[in-house]
C-alpha cells in the first residue's frame, strides 16, 4: 500500500467519523477489511438518518491532499489513530508506526 493510499483512507475515516458524534473508527488497520466495516457501520448512519453526508468538507480534503502532493509537499505530520485530528509536524509514537496525539494519550490534561 502506498502512502497517498494511506493518507487517502485515513482523510475517508477521518471524514466518516467527523458524520456522527458515536461513531468511532474500531479497527485501525489500513486494510480493504476495515474500510469495508467502515463504509458498512457509516452506511448504516447514513440509512438510519444519523448524520448527513457534506461532500463539500469531503472535497475540501481530498483537495488539499491533491494538491499537496501536486506540489510535491508531503503532508507534515500524521493524523491521529484516535480522535483522527490532523497533528503538523507530528511523528508515530506508537509501535505499530501510527501516532496518538497528547489530547487522547492525556485526556485529563
């Protein structure tokens, strides 16, 4: 898997989650599985009349992505494996290569 492949599924998750204040992305795995249970559970979301779909904020993304990598400019930094919030500059600190931002590993200060 690539990296854009990579970033591009963590902007869908990221986007999906962002529909639906209870919805939380369960499985981390950048895998064709976990977007498979990804588009099922925001489906789901969807069907039952939970959340909207703003494909503008869903354009935006994918725009900015476009164009960073058109430019050749590298995202700097990663998004969070579990608020999905963009971190600038932010490197993993988890062993599985993925990054928690200090909001979710400190969630009291």
């Amino acid at each position: 898997m690539t990296r854009e492949r990579r970033l591009i599924e963590q902007l869908l998750k990221a986007w999906a989650q962002d529909h639906c204040s209870e919805y939380t992305i369960a499985d981390y795995e950048l895998t064709e599985e976990a977007m498979k249970k990804t588009e099922g559970y925001f489906t789901w979301v969807l069907q039952e009349k939970l959340a909207n779909v703003d494909l503008l904020s869903l354009a935006d993304r994918l725009e900015l992505f476009i164009e960073s990598q058109r430019q050749r400019k590298q995202l700097d930094g990663m998004y969070c494996q579990k608020c999905y919030t963009f971190c600038e500059f932010a490197e993993p600190n988890q062993e599985n290569g993925t990054m928690i931002c200090y909001s979710c590993l400190n969630p009291c200060g």
